[in-house]
C-alpha cells in the first residue's frame, strides 16, 4: 500500500471508537465514502449500511462494530496508532482491526465494482443482531443475490466455507471450486479451514458464502494488530473471486481442476 491517501482513510478508521450498539461514527464514515463514489446504500433503524437490491449480483459484507479493550471513549482517545514497516497497532490497546479491515477491503472493492450489492452491519460482536434485522423483510432480495464474500476472519489465508458447529456457508461446490482455484491459480496461498460465528451465520440459507481472512490478528485483545501486506492480499484475492465469479463467469470443470492439481503435485512445485 504505498497510496498514502490508502493509508489515511485506513487510520481515519482505526481512530473511529465504535463498540457494539454504538457504531453511528462508523455509519457517517461509510456513508461519506459511498457518497463521494456516488454509490447508492439505505441505512435502517439498527444503522446497517447496506444495498442488497441488484438482482443476481453478488454481495460483499463487514461488520462496524468492534471489541475495544477499553470501556470508556475517553481511554480510547488517549491510545496512540503506532505504524511499524507494515504493521499499525496500538500502545497496548484494541485498534477494532476487526473488523475495519474488513470495512477498508470492501470500500476498496465497491470502488472498482459499484454495482454489486454489500453490506456493513452493526452489532455483529453481540450475536449478528444487525445481520438479523436486514434479514427481516428483506429475504426476497437476499434470495436474489447469487453469491456473498465476507471479509471478517483473522490472519492471512483463511477460508471459511463451514464453522466448527458444523454450519455449512455453500453447498455449491462450484462455487467452493472457482474460490480455491482463484487462489491457487494466483499465487495467493488462502486454503480451507473451519471458522467461527459471523454474519455468514444468517446469509447462508439464502445464498452461498464464504469468510475470508482479512490481514488483522489477536482479535478482541489489546495485541491486537493489522498486517497491510496481509490486508492488501485479501483485497487482491476478492478482486479475482469477482473477476471469476462475476464478471467473467467461469465455469470450472472439476475433473480438470483435480487433474491439475496432481500434476502440480506430482511436479513438487
């Protein structure tokens, strides 16, 4: 990331205190930047940002609300953002890198792809309340989505397609396919793993989805950092599951997939 107007808004972010049910500063940010890309987005009672209303486009998602360590804004003002080659963290606080990174990756995105529907929810850390509350009224438009990316897991080459609980996020293994092909073909090194709740939890019954990791670690801790090296690949691995999966509308042949993959194998590379 070497844009620095990139790493300001980044930073403009990590300064933003917004623990759960108390995210309306991150709100006003998210809508300022819609506005200046002249994306359009509705914001309901919970304060969920979101436009889930373009038919057979596919969805990326993150969540406003974070865990600070400290209770009380007036703590939280006193922190100080420490940036260290590629690393930002906090004099031993919580910077709420989940999920900002996540809140950066698809501002990122909607830049180069206005037309897809996403969604920024609230309350996530508390139970997916926000999530909840757009599926209220709205499943008719959530049935019309055709795939969902969400980009709220730690570390650096996660990929969620089911949680420890046994909750699948797609049952499309095309879909599944066309992901880790997007990662294998470049270079990226995500690979599939088990996750915990997100708001995937609630999508999942209307269409396939998958969490992604998103370049911050030591969640809901006062180690807590973001890796911008890792957040930039992240950025880069939704551009090519888009690219895949939406614009160009691949349509991987499983056979062939495998085939290669054990040649590769074989080959040692």
């Amino acid at each position: 990331m070497n844009n620095a107007c990139e790493i300001e808004n980044l930073l403009e972010l990590f300064k933003i205190y917004s623990p759960s049910k108390k995210e309306h500063p991150t709100v006003h940010y998210i809508i300022k930047k819609l506005e200046e890309m002249k994306v359009s987005y509705k914001v309901d009672f919970l304060g969920n940002v979101y436009n889930i209303f373009n038919k057979d486009k596919p969805v990326i998602m993150a969540h406003m609300d974070s865990v600070p360590y400290m209770k009380e804004k007036s703590i939280f003002k006193k922190r100080n953002i420490i940036i260290e080659e590629n690393i930002i963290k906090s004099n031993g606080f919580n910077i709420g890198a989940d999920d900002k990174c996540g809140i950066w990756i698809c501002l990122e995105l909607l830049k180069k792809y206005p037309d897809i529907n996403f969604m920024f929810t609230t309350e996530e850390e508390i139970g997916s309340n926000g999530a909840k509350f757009i599926e209220q009224g709205n499943s008719k438009y959530l049935e019309n989505i055709n795939f969902g990316l969400s980009f709220d897991r730690k570390g650096n080459r996660d990929i969620i397609f089911s949680t420890t609980k046994g909750n699948l996020y797609s049952t499309d293994d095309m879909f599944c396919h066309n992901i880790l092909m997007a990662s294998y073909e470049n270079g990226l090194g995500f690979r599939e793993t088990k996750g915990s709740f997100c708001d995937c939890d609630i999508f999942s019954g209307y269409f396939n989805c998958v969490n992604i990791s998103s370049g911050y670690y030591n969640p809901h801790t006062k180690k807590e950092y973001c890796n911008i090296d890792d957040m930039k690949k992240t950025l880069s691995f939704g551009e090519e599951i888009l690219k895949r999966l939406y614009d160009k509308k691949y349509n991987v042949d499983l056979i062939k997939f495998h085939e290669k993959l054990v040649e590769k194998i074989q080959k040692g590379e």
